[in-house]
C-alpha cells in the first residue's frame, strides 16, 4: 500500500500496559479495520485519534485481552489485502496452533515456495498478532520480528510465544 493511500486511514493509539508491545497502532478507513500494527518507542502517528471509532471497538477489546490472556478467537472479518502469495501465507498462518511454532521453511514446503518468500510475507503481515507471523521461527532459531532481527522486537516474539504456551 502506497503512503498516500496510507495517510486516507485514520488512525488510533492503543494502549497495552500488561504487554511488553506496549502500544498498537489501529489503522481504519472509518469503515472497517485496516492495519494493526506495533508503534516501538521512538514512533508516534503524525495525527492519531484521540477517540476509539466504533469500528474499531471490537477489535480493539479482543488485542487488550489477548495481551491479558493469550486466546485465538478473532471475530474481526479482515479485508483482502496483499499479493495472491501473500494471503496464502497469511492464511496458513492463522492455522498454526497457538502454543506452537513453525519455521519458514516448513511452511514454504507446504506452499510450494521459498523460506524468504514466506518471512517477506510475514514481513508484510498488515494485521500483526491477528494474522500470528511471531508463531514462524527460522530452522536454527528465533528469526526475526516486526521486520527486525534483534533487539526489543525480537524480545517481544520471545514473549508472544511463551505467553501463548
């Protein structure tokens, strides 16, 4: 998605104190939801909402109590976003048993592609925790997180998986 299709989306802050992710970034067209994303600590939204829009409210309940107590029941229809490839991987995600993990290279064994197409996908995931891109792991370890390998991003993978558990 281009940035100036980007800046059409109105976007909100959401907080979560119990969570080492700290703060979400919600993203929506006014409609429906169209972004779920993770805001580090140097990174704030040019205007975000001070107000939740309603058609955020659900979704917005259901990532406050995943962050209390890790659970798999999204109810949030998500709208199609991404190339052909990368829905398949998204949706092959959203089958990964919470509590487990899969490498890169398994899933791109059963989608007939690349261990790097997988993690780009996963790179691209608009609708983090929703769509569990933490739950793929490289074959000798971790992998990365949020589009970074080190650091608080991949400290807070660690989390998400032993919260999971």
């Amino acid at each position: 998605m281009s940035q100036s299709q980007k800046k059409h989306f109105q976007q909100v802050v959401l907080n979560l104190p119990t969570s080492p992710i700290k703060r979400l970034l919600l993203e929506t067209d006014g409609k429906v939801i169209q972004g779920v994303s993770m805001l580090f600590d140097d990174e704030m939204p040019e205007e975000p909402l001070t107000d939740m829009p309603e058609c955020l409210s659900v979704v917005a309940k259901q990532l406050l109590d995943y962050s209390l107590k890790a659970h798999n029941m999204w109810v949030e229809d998500l709208p199609e976003k991404g190339t052909l490839f990368q829905r398949k991987v998204w949706c092959y995600l959203q089958n990964i048993p919470m509590g487990t993990t899969q490498s890169y290279g398994q899933i791109a064994k059963v989608l007939n592609s690349s261990a790097r197409a997988v993690g780009n996908a996963c790179r691209q995931n608009p609708f983090l925790l929703i769509i569990p891109c933490h739950r793929v792991v490289k074959s000798t370890g971790i992998g990365g997180f949020g589009g970074k390998v080190d650091g608080e991003a991949v400290a807070i993978k660690h989390w998400l998986l032993a919260h999971e558990k």
